[in-house]
C-alpha cells in the first residue's frame, strides 16, 4: 500500500437505506466516515428490538415484580423470567432460578468474589484479569486472604502446567476470564475448569468479553459461577447483566447486598431461595426488557452472527499484522485461526498512543479505545506497560470495507 493517498481519510458514501446519516459527521466541510471500534467497551448498536422494547417498558408497562398482586405485575414478572430463561439456556446453566440479575459483570464479581472468600483462603487468578477482579481482589488481600497468580506468557497465554500445578494446592477458588479485554486471548476455561471440579475448588468465569458471541457451557466446563454483562456481546443495554451459579456455591456465598425481596418479607434474613437470595431490591426493568429483546435477536440469528464476529475479528487481526514492524506491534496472540475476542490491541512503537488514538477519531473518524483499560497487570504482561495501547474491538455490525478502512487510517498515522 503507498503512503502518499490521504483520500481514505475521507470517505463519501450516499445515504443508508433508513436514511439515516448515523455514520457520518462534518469537520471544517468535510463529511468523514464514523467507524465504531469499541465494542469491547460497550457494543454498538444494540441489537435490533431493544430501544423500543425499553421505552414499551416506560411507556406501557411502568410497574414492579414480586410485589403488586395485579395482571401487568405478573407480566413483567413473566418477562424477567423468560429473560432467566433465555440466559440459562444459552450458557447451559443449572436452572433460571440460579440465574442472578445484576447490574453488570462488575456488581456479580464482587459480590461472588467477596461472598465467597474469608480471610485465610486462597485463591488463583492470572495477570490478564480486569480491575472488576483484581480490584476486590486486592481488597479481600488487604481483608487476609491469599491472592497468587498463574503466570502468562508475553502474548497472555496461561502456562496450563503451573495452572494444574497450583489448582492442585486445594485453593478455595480460581477466578479467571474467558477472554482478555486486552489481548483479546482466551484463557483455556474448558480445561482448567474440569482440573478445579476434580480437585474440589470453585471455579468462576468472568464472561464480559465473550457471553453472547462466544459458546459457554457451565455445565460441560464445570464452571461454579459465570458473571457477564448485558451491553457487550449480548447487545443489551447498560446497567443489567447477571451471574449464574450453581447451587453448590450459592451454598458457599454470603449474600453481600440485603433488602426487601418480596418474599418471605416477615423475616429479618434474606431468603435462601435463589434468585430471592442474592437480587434485593428492585431490578432495572428497563433493563430486562431490553435484555430480552436483544437475547431474542440473538436467538433469531444463531450461530450466523458469531460466525460473522469470528471473521470480521480474524479480518482485522490479519490487517493490523501486515503493519507490524512498521512503528506497530500487535499484542496478544497472532494465529489468525484461533478464537479470540473481537479485540485486536496495537502498540505505536513511534508514537504516543494517546496522540495516535486521538487522531484516529479527529482525522479518520475512528472510535477506539487507547490507555490500560483497566489492566494494569495484563499490559505490564504484554509489554505495553506503562504507554498502554490502541485497542480496536469488532462487533457483529462492523463491516470488512470498515476494517480496512481502519487499516488505512493506521497507516496514514504510522506514514506520518
Ligand atoms: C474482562 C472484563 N471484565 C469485567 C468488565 C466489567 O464489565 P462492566 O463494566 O460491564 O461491569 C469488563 C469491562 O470492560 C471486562 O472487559
């Protein structure tokens, strides 16, 4: 590709059908292409269904569950519980009742991290986390418990050796993520999860990179308890998510948050009915509803819309490496057949990541991520600690022409 063309950077395209003028945007008279590449932050756009699905909710619905004895009461109530549903079914989970809704991934993995562990415990985790793990984890250290780490290598892959080693030490629980929100890597939860069942140690998943367009199976990969949010690869809204559990380690967890359930409200301690147990208070309704909507999309699609993730991802991890040398280097794993998170993270060896992320939005019209992303210890891992990196990350609505496009831009930077 030669350097001298700048015309990418400006891109015309007539109208979409709907007319709308969503992905484009005016700059001193010049119309530039908007190109969302954050969808490991949040996905966009959501699936279709679920605004309108939320504003029905508002507009029509408006009332609570568990409490009013009235017929839109009990509606509501038959939503939240085809929600349940629709979520057990597609991580094969013990039941709907195990099902716990919760604000998001970050809400269960306190509350299963900090419900599970007391001081003396152990427990096993790897550098490539998110501070949604670490963060309570360095909390529960300061509160006594024992926090040791399997390490990885320099592209974040878990040394499975160490990890059987160090599982077979009896910790109370290991927490690992399915992918990394850095690398885009995924861990090998299939295999340490039967380690840690043989061995009699719970095993959590944290699931914010890949529930919705990555396969879990709870019960094939004996995993205790898996925590995800709803906006990422479930295309949901914001602010619900859920956790589901066995009931093995329901058993185990204190209830970290107490309040009116609607059940068994003459008695002063929560109930020990899932999902009563670990959900007081009110539930983001709105929320639920929209999830749903977008859980019946993805139900609608299949496996069409994973296959499509899957490509769009090795697409534009194949395009960032026929960069690489050129003042960038791609972090993570670099076999372009394997699954990965839809994430593809790139360092400017020449370049202040900041600058580069800040030009690809300002001259290119390229929303990116660039810092940590709350993974101190995934970078330092990487090699990308302290300058951070760019992170790019597909979801199912990206387009190829997008992906090159984006490749153009980097370019454009790296001939600067
Ligand atoms: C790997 C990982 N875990 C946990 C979280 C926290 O998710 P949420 O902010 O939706 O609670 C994120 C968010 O980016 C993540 O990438």
């Amino acid at each position: 590709m030669g350097c001298g063309s700048r015309t990418t950077r400006f891109v015309w395209q007539s109208r979409r059908k709907s007319g709308s003028l969503r992905n484009y945007f005016y700059t001193g008279g010049l119309i530039l292409r908007k190109v969302y590449m954050d969808n490991a932050a949040t996905s966009y756009p959501k699936a279709p269904g679920v605004g309108a699905a939320m504003a029905n909710y508002i507009e029509n619905v408006g009332c609570n569950i568990g409490r009013g004895g009235y017929q839109s009461a009990y509606d509501a109530a038959g939503v939240a519980l085809d929600t349940r549903e629709r979520l057990n079914a597609l991580v094969h989970g013990p039941g709907a009742r195990n099902v716990i809704l919760t604000p998001g991934a970050t809400y269960g993995l306190n509350f299963l991290l900090k419900g599970l562990l007391r001081p003396g415990d152990r427990v096993l985790t790897s550098p490539m986390e998110h501070n949604a793990v670490l963060r309570p984890l360095k909390q529960l250290e300061q509160a006594g418990v024992q926090v040791e780490y399997v390490p990885c290598d320099g592209r974040g892959v878990l040394d499975l050796e160490r990890a059987g080693a160090q599982i077979g030490t009896k910790p109370r629980a290991v927490i690992l993520t399915h992918a990394s929100n850095v690398s885009g890597g995924m861990m090998p939860i299939e295999k340490i999860g039967p380690l840690c069942r043989r061995a009699g140690v719970f095993f959590l998943v944290d699931g914010a990179q890949t529930v919705g367009m990555h396969p879990v199976d709870m019960a094939e990969m004996c995993i205790d308890a898996l925590a995800f949010p709803g906006h990422k690869g479930l295309l949901g809204p914001q602010g619900i998510g859920g956790m589901v559990v066995t009931d093995a380690l329901a058993g185990a967890i204190d209830p970290l948050v107490a309040g009116g359930t609607g059940s068994l409200s003459h008695s002063l301690e929560m109930p020990d009915f899932l999902p009563d147990r670990f959900e007081p208070g009110t539930l983001n309704l709105p929320g639920v509803y929209g999830l749903n909507a977008a859980l019946q999309y993805l139900k609608q699609q299949g496996d069409a819309l994973r296959e499509r993730e899957y490509r769009l991802t090795r697409h534009l991890l194949a395009r960032m490496l026929e960069l690489e040398g050129d003042g960038l280097r791609v972090l993570g794993p670099t076999e372009v057949f394997n699954p990965r998170a839809g994430v593809v993270s790139v360092d400017f060896t020449g370049l202040d990541n900041g600058e580069a992320a800040f030009r690809l939005e300002q001259e290119s019209g390229v929303a990116t991520r660039c810092g940590l992303h709350c993974a101190p210890t995934a970078h330092l891992t990487l090699g990308s600690y302290p300058q951070g990196a760019v992170r790019f990350s597909v979801g199912p609505f990206n387009t190829f022409a997008e992906i090159d496009y984006v490749q153009g831009a980097v370019y454009n930077l790296l001939c600067r």
